[in-house]
C-alpha cells in the first residue's frame, strides 16, 4: 500500500544526497591547509574525545593539543577517525551547508570575511573548504584569512587573560578592603552597644537621684538660731548643691553621650552603604558586567524565591551545597544572567524528597564538591540521571567558579 510513497521518499532522498556530493567533498578530501582550523573551530575538545574513544583509543590522560593531534594524524585519509570527524560536522554544520550551496564561488570569501568579523567563523569556514572545484585565488585567499584569524584569536585571549589577571587581583583587593570595612564596622558596633549601656546606667542613676527627697528645713519660728542648728542647716544646704551639681553633670553625660551615638549610628550608615557599594563592584568583577538593579530584573516577581510564575520560568539552575552565607551573592549572579535559582545547602537529614522536587524543577544542577557533603553529592548526581538533568561538578565553591558554568547556559 505504501510502496509507492516510500519509493518517492527514498528518490528525493538519494537526489538530494547526489546534489551535495557534486558540491562538496569528504572531509579527508580538503586541502591539508585547511584541515587544522575546521577541526580546532568545528570539534570542540570533548566531541573530540568521544570520537576518539569510540575508535578505541586511551584518552584519559590526554591533553587538549594531544586529542588536536591524533584526530590531524587520522583525517588524511578515509580512516574511522576521519569518517567520524565527517559525520559529526556534517550533522552541526547541515544548515549552514543547504544555505550556502547555491552560492556562487566568488561569493563564498565575503561570506568567510563577514563571519570573521562576527567572531563566528566556524559554519563559513567549513563550508568554504568542503565546496570542491575551488579556484586556486579562492584556496589562497581562504588559507590566509584562516591562518591570520588564528594570530587574531591568539592575541586577544592574551589580551583576555590578562585582563582577567588584572580583575583577579582588583577583586581580592576589593574583598580585602569589604572585609576590612566590615571589621570596622564591627568594632563601631560594639563601641556603639556600650555607649547605650552606659547611657542607660546614666539615666538610672539621674531618675534614682531626681527620686531621692530634698530635705527641706524651716525656718525656725523662734527670733533666736542657736548655733549648733545653724550649722547643721549649713551643712544641709551644701549637700544639696552637691547633689544638685551631680545631676546636672550626669545629664551632661548623657547629653554628650547621645550626640556620640548619634555620630556612631550616622557612621554606621554610612560604611553599611560603603559595603554595598563595594560588594556591588565585587559581584560586577566577578560575573564581567554590572550587577542589575531591581528595576531592571528580567521578571516583576523581583526574585525567583518568590516570584510567582516559579514554576512556568524558562530555565532554572539548582546549586547544591556550597558556604549558605554566600547564598545572597549565588542568587545574584544567577539572575544577572536571567536564569532563575534555587539552593540546597547540601543538607541531608530531611531526606530526598524535598531534593528530589527542586531537581525536577531546574534545567541545570551544579554542584561544588568543596562545602559539601558526600551524601549529597551522590545523591543529586542520582536524581539527575533519573530525571534526565544536566548536571555540572565545581572545582569550588566560589562565585567565579558558579560564574564560569553560568556563562555558558542559555538564558
């Protein structure tokens, strides 16, 4: 019954292949030149290493120039290696091929120009060097803007690194000096707790000398004082001038004391938003651009743990374990990226189920293997593979560590 179309199917199908094949070449069949640089842009280190291990290779202890090497070795001729490598740029490169097949030639280089300048000149230069028949102008003029990209590249991730350098150690200074005002601020806050005692002790002693009763003595009615009386009336009155200066220099004290509270308090104000300040410029370091307002938040809920369309967001990203007090800063660099964020301490004692739930929720878990524990980290490793997450280990538990992962996650 189906014959017929299935007969249609598979014509359409060979015509199509038969197409590309008059167009293209096998990979192995590309000048020599131009395989080095397909392979570096177009086969990343880890499909590199699943190439060769299915080919029966040792790849554990290999470095990344060592997989370049021994796929170059293997892509001169039509060897399982090359066959691979073949297949796999053809499936990642299969639009950007039906775009560009009905291009004429001279076209092709404006097009590999063009993508340079992008900064995405992976799918153009494949393309380029898989087309056959290509003039020898064309062949030249590729193999040089393909050779002068690789100094171009070489020199701005020097140029990378070294601004990174110099964001690491602005960062650790501007943490030193976080920590420094934190110290101080500290200090002012224990200053400023015994200041208050020591104004409140002042106003009990000020209410307690104000209750005391003033002895008052009357005159007496008789025209005659007799002496010893009227030096103990003397002696009456000096005390409660004494007294009288007492109070009134306890309510000096703790007039002055009160303005110094006031300062200290202002002072307090002042360094909280030195703090933020700086924890601002740390976080902007930290994730390569400014930290957003709440104003500018991707969402209106102004944070993922309460927002209420939680559960409808787009992509989400789970971090398990890590220091709790810095949860803060790993909720921020996270919606800076526009992603939402859920945490786990790591803590196992309540079981998996509530674990269990955030992991169903998110795209993505990381997991530092550092502030950790290990019931933890073989736990989440678990329900990720249950429920089909991706999962990525950290080295550590720190924000640039988070930050590097995050990067490369689609919003």
């Amino acid at each position: 019954m189906f014959e017929g179309l299935l007969e249609g199917i598979g014509m359409e199908t060979a015509a199509k292949e038969t197409e590309d094949a008059v167009l293209f070449q096998s990979f192995w069949d590309i000048p020599t030149s131009l395989k080095c640089p397909v392979v570096g842009l177009g086969v990343s280190d880890e499909e590199g290493r699943r190439i060769l291990k299915k080919c029966g290779r040792r790849i554990k202890a290999l470095a990344p120039w060592e997989v370049h090497r021994d796929i170059m070795e293997e892509v001169g001729s039509a060897s399982a290696v090359a066959r691979r490598v073949d297949a796999l740029l053809k499936r990642k490169f299969a639009d950007a091929i039906a775009k560009v097949k009905s291009l004429p030639e001279e076209e092709l280089l404006p097009l590999l120009k063009a993508a340079i300048a992008r900064g995405d000149a992976a799918e153009a230069l494949y393309c380029v060097a898989m087309r056959k028949a290509l003039s020898v102008d064309t062949l030249v003029s590729v193999v040089g803007e393909a050779h002068m990209m690789g100094h171009t590249t070489a020199i701005d991730l020097f140029e990378a690194r070294k601004k990174e350098l110099k964001s690491v150690a602005k960062v650790k200074d501007l943490t030193e000096s976080l920590e420094a005002e934190r110290r101080e601020r500290r200090r002012l806050g224990r200053e400023l707790q015994g200041m208050a005692d020591e104004v409140r002790e002042l106003r009990l002693a000020l209410e307690k000398r104000a209750e005391e009763p003033v002895a008052v003595v009357q005159a007496p009615v008789v025209p005659e004082v007799h002496p010893a009386y009227g030096d103990e009336l003397k002696r009456e009155k000096a005390k409660r001038k004494e007294r009288e200066r007492e109070r009134d220099t306890l309510a000096r004290e703790a007039r002055k004391h009160e303005r110094e509270m006031r300062k200290l308090k202002i002072r307090t104000r002042e360094l909280e938003n030195e703090n933020k300040a700086l924890a601002d410029e740390v976080m902007s370091l930290a994730i390569g651009r400014p930290v957003p307002s709440l104003s500018s938040m991707p969402c209106e809920g102004r944070g993922c743990s309460t927002c209420p369309e939680m559960e409808t967001c787009s992509r989400r990203v789970l971090m398990v374990g890590g220091l709790s007090r810095m949860e803060p800063h790993y909720r921020r660099v996270a919606e800076a990226k526009g992603l939402g964020f859920e945490y786990h301490d790591g803590t196992m004692s309540g079981g998996r189920k509530c674990l269990e739930k955030q992991v169903t929720r998110c795209d993505m878990v990381v997991c530092p293997v550092t502030c950790n524990s290990h019931n933890a980290c073989r736990s989440v490793k678990k329900l990720c593979s249950k429920h089909n997450k991706e999962i990525r280990f950290l080295p550590t538990s720190s924000i640039s560590a988070l930050t590097g992962v995050l990067l490369d996650m689609p919003a």
